[in-house]
C-alpha cells in the first residue's frame, strides 16, 4: 500500500482544514467573549475581539513570513463546523523543533474529545509532514485540561518556569513540555484512515 | 557600591549605536563558536553593513530594552546585553539576552558583572516580578555564570538543538525578584534603595 494515501487531514470526526476568516471571524469573535477560553489560551490580557479585528489579525498573520508557520482551523467533519484552531510556530528548520498551539473555542465542544482528536492530527502532521524532531508547547499551571490532554498524548513537563503567571492577584507558575520524535512513535497508534 | 544604574566594577551599560559599533559586531560574527553559543540560528558570518541594518531594526519600544556592553577602564565595546518583558507586561517577566562578542572577555567576570547590572536594571528600573533566560546545555561557562549571579535552573527542554550530529538540551533559568533581594542584602548591597541619582 502506498505510505502517500495517509490521510494528513483527517480524523475520524474532525479536519485540518484552511482558514476562512470571511466566513470564520463571526464564530471566532464570539469565542473572544469567553475571559476563560481566553486566559486558557494565552498571557495576554484577554479582550473581545470584533469580527473585524479578527480579520485584521489573520491578515496581519498572512504578511510576516509563514515558512516557519503552519496554522490550520479545526472543523467537523460532519458539517463543516468551526470548532477551534491548531497551529505550529516557531519552527526551527535547522534543529527540528517547534512549538504547538491548540484551541477548541466553544465551552460546549470542550471535553467532547476533540482536542485529543485535534492533537494527534496535528502531531502526525509535524512528525510525518515536517519532520520535525521535537515539538513544544506551553501552559499554565492553572490548565489542568492542557495539561492532562498533552501529558496523555505523551508530552512530558521539562521546564517549571516558577511565578511566570500573574493572574487574580496571584502567580502562577508556566510549564513548559516537549514531545520527542521517538516517544511519538511508540505511542502513535497507526492512523485508522490509511489501509495498509 | 555603585551609584550609577548603568556602571558595574568592570563594565557599563551603553547605547546601541549602530553607526559606530556595526564593525565591531562584524567582526565578532566571525568566530562560529561565538555564535553558535549565542543563539539557535545557522551560525553565518555578516558584513558590517548586514549588521549595522539589523542592529538598527532593533525595537527599541517599551517592550525591549538593548544596551553595549562597554568595560569600565578603556571603553572597549566587548559585547551587548537587552531585555525583553513578555508576554505581556501584566506578568512582569522579562527574557534576558547577553553576549560577549570578544573571546578574550571571557571567563573574567565580565560577563557576570554586566548580567549583575541588567538584572539590577529589571528589578529597580523595569519593576519586574522575574527574569528569565535560555542557556544551551553545552555553554558550561555561561551555566556557572548565571548561577553564580543568582539565576536557578527551572529545567531542561530536551533536544532543543542540532550541533554537530548530536541533540542538545537547553537549559532554562529564573531569578525571582526576593531572590534576587536577597542576594543583594547578602552582598551587602542593598543601597541599591538609596542610589544616588544623577543631578
């Protein structure tokens, strides 16, 4: 059978698929309205964002230079649903590493296990695709959802950046974690979508 | 005890001037082990000209804070040092960068004296909460260094870096601002309350 039929894209229920922001900045800015989903997500101060300031972003994001960039938005397979987005940054070609970003915006499509779903795709992607030989993410000690999904997918925390975080009066610490090639290939399971 | 924010024993803190300093920063990019100590890049080495462009696309906004490091006795420009707060200057993190482009600085004290001035410069001047760094797992000098001025390791990203058919770690470090206190009274230095101001 030909390695080449893979289906880099699929999942069993979801896609990576392009970005539309037209069609996608509506959705997005509604998931900017959730202070949660935003301070899961990142350090910056959370604000809502117009649909209009979201396409300025993709924009934005379409100038700097993308060879060292890979951003996909994540929809199902079902009905063509945006439900979040997945990304690769940073990518250093000469070293094999990157860093990974995953975001499922919707409280209701949390814990449905589209971001396990989403993770494999996305990690088959830099390992099979990129050929990457690591890959990196990062979040807070207060992500404990983040936290369990990669540590399942067989990231291992390397880096406790101590009070990184300051967040209600409070600081917490940043975590670091990286996946190396050969533990992604022990815990790969063969993607159901190639018939070998 | 100093009473100047920019002035340590052995070097100071100087402007970016990318009109004078570019050849000097040229020539160091001729030493690969220099570069390859510095950053993650392909080391490769630049012209003044390359330099003097990109040492001028420094941002110099309120997020990055670059400096020359010059030494104290004869002003001799021997390498560059800068912060960055970030993510976001609600966390009161910064990211510190620092090398010594001429090799016959090294493993003087120099560097430690201009890590010990930016660091003094993130806690009294920045205000911030923590300073944070990156260190390949094979800069053994610089290692001892930063711990020596204070920094404590947080842990190590596995494989980070490709040099010469083999994987290498990196190693991440922190100095939390009552650490960094801390240290200061130990040395005896907390003046650093009751510095004099230029007038």
């Amino acid at each position: 059978m030909n390695p080449m039929s893979e289906q880099l894209f699929e999942g069993e229920r979801l896609s990576l698929a392009p970005h539309d922001p037209e069609k996608d900045a509506e959705v997005e800015s509604r998931w900017t309205h959730d202070p949660e989903y935003m301070r899961l997500l990142s350090a910056d101060p959370a604000r809502p964002l117009s649909p209009g300031q979201i396409k300025k972003k993709y924009e934005e994001a379409a100038k700097e230079k993308s060879h060292n960039r890979f951003s996909f938005a994540l929809r199902t397979r079902a009905d063509d649903r945006l439900i979040g987005f997945a990304r690769l940054e940073r990518i250093e070609w000469n070293n094999g590493s990157g860093w990974l970003t995953l975001g499922i915006g919707s409280a209701e499509d949390r814990r449905q296990g589209y971001g396990a779903e989403a993770l494999r795709l996305l990690l088959r992607y830099a390992f099979d695709e990129l050929n990457l030989h690591r890959v990196s993410a990062a979040t807070f000690e207060y992500n404990s959802g983040a936290l369990r999904l990669l540590e399942k997918a067989g990231f291992t925390v390397e880096v406790r950046r101590r009070q990184a975080i300051h967040r209600d009066g409070r600081r917490w610490d940043e975590l670091l974690l990286g996946l190396l090639r050969e533990d992604w290939e022990k815990s790969s399971t063969p993607n159901p979508n190639t018939q070998m | 005890m100093s009473t100047s924010l920019f002035h340590g024993t052995l070097v100071r803190l100087a402007a970016v001037n990318p009109e004078a300093d570019a050849e000097v920063w040229a020539r160091w990019t001729r030493d690969a082990e220099f570069l390859r100590l510095l950053d993650s890049e392909p080391a490769r080495p630049a012209s003044g000209k390359q330099r003097k462009e990109e040492m001028e696309s420094y941002p110099s906004d309120d997020n990055h804070y670059s400096f020359m490091i010059r030494t104290l006795t004869d002003d001799a420009l021997i390498g560059f040092t800068g912060l960055w707060v970030g993510p976001h200057w609600i966390h009161g993190n910064g990211w510190v960068g620092i090398g010594l482009g001429d090799r016959t600085y090294w493993g003087k004290g120099y560097g430690a004296d201009a890590m010990r001035l930016i660091l003094r410069y993130a806690f009294t001047e920045l205000n911030l909460h923590r300073v944070s760094l990156g260190v390949f797992a094979y800069n053994q000098r610089a290692i001892e260094s930063y711990k020596k001025v204070g920094f404590v390791l947080e842990g190590r990203v596995r494989h980070e870096t490709r040099r010469n058919g083999q994987s290498w770690d990196t190693l991440y470090m922190g100095i939390l601002r009552d650490e960094w206190e801390k240290s200061q009274a130990k040395d005896g230095k907390q003046g650093y309350e009751h510095q004099t101001f230029p007038r």
